[in-house]
C-alpha cells in the first residue's frame, strides 16, 4: 500500500493569537495534503480560566482545512481518532501545531495509543524559537 499523509493541523484558533507568517506558512503547505483536519480546543463549562473561556470562544483559522475536531480536552477522544480513522486513505498523519506543544503532545500520544502513525513535523512554537536559535527544534514520529 502507497503512503498518503494527512496534516493534522492542532489548535490553530484565533484564542491563541499565532503569528501571521506562521498561519501562512500553514497554508502554503496545507495544499500539498490531500486530507487536512484542523482541532479546536473547546473545553467544556465550566471554564476554569480565563485562557479557556477565551479559546473556547474563538474558532479555527481556515487553513483549508476538510475538516474540523472538537477537542474537550488535551489528546484526541474516542470520536475524534474515530473521525481520522474515516479518512482510509490516509496511512500516516503529519501534526503540527500553534502555541499548543502541551496539546500537540497529547494528541501525538492519543494517536500512539490507537496505533495510528504520525510524525510531529514542528511544533510552530518551537519554529518561532529557531528564527532565534537555529540549533534548538524537535522532530519525532512513530515511524
């Protein structure tokens, strides 16, 4: 069977104010993924802080993105891993995230633990840190 990557694109949302570059550096390679799935972070009430009720207000940055997981937590729940199992012809994920390493983390294991490959390609965060310092920045998969 032929490898076909999906971009699993985490938390891009308004809430967490990403940079401008970094939002268009998402798109432009978001069209080069046959499949791209955007999560949103949406705790759900009670907020226990300002920073949720502010994100769970916001909505995701279109990216082109085919669709969008709700996310009540940190990882990926039951439905949402269900949702990325839908798309069969994907074979391996491609994560990146915003200013979520916490979340982008937590996914990667959830999609660890239903066995689904995956490979983080750069948290955007740590790409911010890296136009600093170009030795720092992280890669891993469970390829």
């Amino acid at each position: 069977m032929a490898e076909t990557r999906g971009l699993l694109i985490i938390d891009l949302q308004y809430g967490f104010s990403p940079d401008l570059d970094l939002v268009e550096s998402v798109r432009d390679v978001a069209i080069n993924y046959p499949v791209v799935v955007a999560t949103r972070f949406a705790p759900p009430p009670p907020y226990q802080n300002p920073v949720a009720i502010q994100v769970a207000a916001d909505g995701v940055i279109d990216v082109g993105h085919d669709l969008i997981i709700e996310r009540p937590g940190y990882g990926l729940n039951a439905p949402a891993i269900d949702a990325l199992q839908s798309f069969s012809e994907i074979t391996e994920w491609d994560l990146v995230g915003s200013r979520t390493g916490v979340c982008l983390l937590a996914c990667a294991f959830s999609l660890s633990d239903a066995s689904i490959p995956f490979h983080v390609v750069r948290p955007f965060r740590i790409l911010e840190v890296e136009k600093q310092n170009p030795l720092s920045g992280s890669n891993f998969s469970t390829a």
